[in-house]
C-alpha cells in the first residue's frame, strides 16, 4: 500500500496509498455473471466499441467473473431467456448513447432475472480520447468507475518537529514497521499540544495502515482536540483537513466490509 514517502514542508511529509473506492451504482453482490446488452437505436458502431471496452475493463476487475456481450438484439426477448442463453446472471443493457461537445451521455438499466430493474445514467467527460470510436471506447473503459470496486492513490499526511520520538516513529515508516512507529509516536502524547497533535494524527494513519480503522478515526479525533489547543491559523486548517481525513476513513471501513 505504501508507494512513496515525501517532503512536504518543514512540518509535514506525505506518502501515496492505493484506496478501495467502492462502487457509485451497486449491482447485487449474487451477480458474477454479466451480459451487456446493446438496446439503442444506434446504427453506428459505437455502441460495439463502448460494450466491448466495458466489458475489457470489467474482466479485469475482481467484481465479476465473467463479463460477455450482446452487441445487439435482432427481436425481443425476455431477461430470463437471455440470461439463461448466455449463462449470465443479470444483463446491464446500453439504452442510449449522445454525444455532446465533450461530454458523452449514457443511459443504462440493470436487469435481474424476475423482472427487477434499475436505471442509471453516466456522464464521461471526453478531454481524454479522439474520434468517435476511440471515445465510444472510453466512455465503456469509464464504466468500471461506476458498477465496480476499484483502486484509487489518495495522499496521507504525517508531521514532525523536533521531538525524539516523533522522528524515531518517522524512522519506522520507513521500514514500513507501523507498530513500532505507533509505539515511539505514543511516547511523544505526554510533550507539549504540539508534539501530541503530530503524533495522534501520526498514529491514526499507521493503525489505517493496519487496517484498524475504528482505532484510526478515535486518534483522528483525539488530533483534532489537540490542534484545537495550538490556537493558530494553521492549527485550524490541520483541523479541516483531518476531518477530511475522518471522512475517507469512514469510507475505507465502508468498502471493507462490503468486500
């Protein structure tokens, strides 16, 4: 998890982790079998390029174990019939597709078998592609960003001054020992509001590393109440950033426990 720890200022250092984002549109966990369906009015073949890159990305992805495409549908035909054809568990039909300047519009319902369904629709901004294919294939690409769990590198933040110990704990990191750093940064409560607000909020990211992320929001917290004392203007912008912090943490448990 942990990628890179760098000089921030004198004050901080930051380091990149890859985060677990959970999905925006949550498909049933029972479904492992994905069929993505064709249902516009389209004759192009964008359509095609936007579903087979979908379902590229999507394979790729832990959340299904088989994704497989219907490029398009020549009658109508029922759910459960299709779904039993292509031994798939739910279809994710591609309803509507408009391309506006650079911004694509997709219009998407889940079918489960027994006649459930939901709609959603995506916006994907096209900065990132050229022509209408390429950009029908990114649009699909995108799309793991919405049904699927996927990895995202967030920034995490630790602080240091003079204190022994609060340097001693930044030596462990670097050894990727976070239980050892917890130990020294737990030595540094009992100095001065300053040491104790670095090493509470040094101690909430080690016990995230840990995974410990109950344990990691109380010492978000106890940092807050300790910045809170310092009484300065940067004290109170490490406080809007640390209940920043807080709320990425309360999504990192959320995730974890859909896994």
């Amino acid at each position: 998890m942990l990628l890179s720890v760098l000089p921030l200022s004198a004050q901080q250092m930051y380091m990149q982790v890859q985060v677990r984002k959970p999905a925006e549109v949550k498909i049933d966990a029972a479904v492992r079998s994905l069929l993505l369906v064709n249902n516009t009015p389209l004759s192009t073949e964008q359509p095609r390029f936007l579903l087979f890159a979908a379902a590229n990305a999507l394979a790729e992805s832990d959340r299904f174990d088989e994704v497989s495409v219907l490029p398009s549908l020549s009658a109508t035909v029922s759910v459960d019939s299709l779904c039993d054809r292509y031994e798939s568990d739910a279809l994710l039909a591609l309803n509507a597709l408009v391309f506006d300047g650079s911004l694509a519009n997709a219009y998407w319902t889940v079918h489960y078998k027994g006649g459930r369904s939901f709609s959603f629709f995506t916006d994907t901004d096209l900065q990132s592609c050229d022509g209408d294919n390429d950009c029908a294939a990114y649009v699909g690409e995108q799309l793991i960003f919405i049904i699927a769990p996927h990895w995202e590198t967030e920034e995490r933040y630790l602080y240091r001054n003079d204190n022994p110990h609060i340097l001693t704990g930044l030596n462990a990191v670097s050894h990727k020992d976070w239980s050892a750093a917890i130990t020294e940064w737990s030595k540094a409560l009992s100095d001065k509001d300053e040491s104790k607000a670095y090493a509470a909020a040094n101690m909430a990211v080690a016990y995230e590393m840990l995974d410990q992320y109950n344990t990691a929001m109380v010492w978000v917290n106890n940092a807050i109440t300790y910045f809170r004392r310092l009484r300065s203007s940067d004290a109170a912008q490490q406080v809007v950033n640390l209940r920043y912090y807080l709320s990425q943490l309360e999504e990192r448990k959320n995730t974890d426990l859909l896994k």
